[in-house]
C-alpha cells in the first residue's frame, strides 16, 4: 500500500511538469514560452553569459520526452488509473513502477541544462539521489520486519 501511494504521488508530480493544458501549472512547455528568444538575447546581454546553447538542448530534450511512448504510458497511469480509475482500458498502454523512474532520471539532466543556462550552475541530482537511495532502501527493510 505505502508503494502504490509513493508510485502515485511520483507520477502525479512528474506528469504536471510535462502537462500544457492547465494555464495554472507549472511545466516545461509554459517554461520554454517564457525562455523565448527574445528573453534569452537579453537575458545574455545582461548576464554576459552564452545561455542559447543550454536552453536548446533542454528544449530540443523536453521535445523528445513529451512525444515518447514513455509519456504516453505514464500519462495514460494517471488519467485512467490513478485520476479516473477507468475499468475498461488497455492494460498493454500502462506504465511499470520502473517507467517513472526512467522518467525521473531524464528529467533531471534536462533540469540542469536550464539550471546551468539561468543560474550558471548545476545541482547535484546523482549524488543526492544516491543519499536518498540509501534512506529508502533502509527504510523499506524496516517494513518487512
């Protein structure tokens, strides 16, 4: 039960950032509008900084993902499964717990391509990831106990 919970609040949180139908949420795709290029010509003649480069790759990257079977299984999970709880739908169309990990770890290089373009920096994601590995891995021993 506490699986299917943490499962279910991983792909809610990752699909909103790929959503583009809800003016309210925060995505990729309302981010990339406002990364126009007109932004970015200024936002490098006042940084001194080449900025283009970053911002086109996690564009052309985002562009990928969005259109991917990956996406497309996930997205099906939450508005059938999880969302709408559907009865009659294509079980073959649904993701794996594994698909939105792999959607994770794609999504976090994109996050440090625009980091690195608007900040000049990156974060740590793998090392963090591995820090937080280890307390979920502790933690789940505990529950079989």
């Amino acid at each position: 039960m506490c699986l299917g919970a943490l499962y279910f609040e991983l792909v809610m949180s990752l699909m909103r950032m790929y959503d583009n139908d809800k003016p309210d949420t925060i995505c990729f795709e309302k981010l990339f509008e406002y990364l126009s290029d007109n932004f970015i010509m200024n936002f490098e003649k006042d940084t001194n900084r080449e900025t283009k480069g970053e911002i086109k790759a996690a564009s052309d990257e985002f562009k990928k993902l969005k259109s991917s079977h990956l996406i497309g299984g996930l997205k099906t999970a939450r508005n059938k499964m999880f969302a709408h709880t559907a009865i009659n739908f294509n079980r073959n169309q649904i993701a794996n717990y594994e698909h939105a990990t792999e959607l994770l770890e794609r999504t976090l290089p994109l996050l440090n391509k625009i980091n690195l373009a608007i900040n000049g920096k990156t974060e740590p994601y793998d090392r963090i990831s591995k820090y937080w590995k280890g307390y979920a891995i502790n933690f789940w021993q505990n529950l079989k106990k």
